[in-house]
C-alpha cells in the first residue's frame, strides 16, 4: 500500500466536506427590487399561510399549515433574506417534534406585478438540501402575528395593488422577472391555489 494513500484520503474527503457546506456564505444578494418590502402575508404551496413583519434590516415570522407550526427570524441584504427556522409537528398529541435549521429567499417582482420569493432551506446550519420553499405575497393583506413583536409591523409597506386577492397562474407560467432570474415552472408549482 502506498505510504501517501491515508493522507491523500483525508485531504479529498476534508475538501470535500468544505467544499459541500450549505452555510449560505456563497449566496450573493443582488439589489431588492422598487417596492419591495417582506412585510405581509404570503402563501407557499410547501409551508401554507406566512406571516412576515420585517423592521429595518430583520425580519421575523411565521408558518402555519396542518401540523406544522414554525417560527423563521432573520436579515435582509438587498432582495435576500437570510433566515434560521425552528418547527414544531404533532402527529401525536402531547408528543411535539421540534426541528431547526436555516435557508434563504430571493425576492421578485414578477411582470404580473405580484410578489414572490424563491428559496431553499436546510437542517441545523445547512442553508440548502432540504427542499425548495417558494412563495407568493397576498395582495392587501398585512400580517396579523408576527413572532417576538408584540403584533404585526406594518413598517412602510405600500404594496396595495389593484385590491384582487387572486394569483393568475397562467401569467406566473409566462413571466420574465425584475432581477433577471426566471422560476422554473415547477419552483412555483402549487401557487395558482392562493
């Protein structure tokens, strides 16, 4: 056996290991678009009914859909949001599991004029790996509850489009969006139900 072979080993499994981190260092924000503002209710086809209130740079939130109830806080720079979540099921009564982890969105203003977002999430210090998490801004809707601020702050949020609550899927398909990213069809899929 080669005398170099359990050195050579450990430095591609160490690279490996480096070079598949998930930390969400390599996400690179580009600028938020006009308008844009997290605060509001959101509907995602992954994790139901959100509830975003962002102050400043923080945002801080909430999910709800069946069983799940979770919690997200986290920082905005330019039109990413940098999030840790925490997650609490009851399949069982009495006999919650709790789950952590982190993720990121991207925000867009699609050509329909609608808001969304587009991301991933991951368990404990992973940013990706876990699954996609997309969303679609509820026009008119301000958030009600909204974790660790006492309600919901409304900050400066002007998004009161045209006052229809409905999402036409057949417009997302076909959407080129404002900061050149275009979702795929199946990043956005489940939408058209809100």
């Amino acid at each position: 056996m080669n005398r170099y072979l359990p050195a050579t080993l450990l430095t591609v499994v160490f690279s490996l290991v480096l070079g598949c981190g998930g930390s969400g260092a390599s996400l690179h924000a580009g600028p938020m678009p006009t308008g844009g503002t997290w605060s509001g209710q959101w509907q995602s086809p992954q994790y139901g009914d959100m509830h975003l209130c962002q102050t400043g740079q923080q945002v801080v939130g909430d999910y709800i859909k069946n069983e799940r109830h979770g919690t997200m806080q986290g920082t905005v720079q330019g039109d990413l949001l940098r999030f840790s979540w925490e997650e609490r099921r009851e399949l069982v009564q009495g006999r919650p599991v709790i789950t952590r982890g982190h993720g990121y969105f991207r925000y867009i203003i699609g050509d329909d004029g609608d808001h969304y977002f587009r991301g991933q999430w991951g368990i404990d210090d992973q940013y990706e790996g876990g699954g996609p998490w997309n969303g679609v801004r509820m026009r008119n809707r301000q958030p009600t509850r909204c974790m660790g601020t006492g309600g919901s702050d409304q900050g400066d949020d002007s998004y009161d489009d045209s006052g229809d609550d409905s999402y036409d899927a057949d417009g997302a398909d076909s959407n080129s969006y404002d900061n050149g990213s275009e979702p795929a069809d199946d990043d956005l899929s489940g939408l058209d139900e809100y």
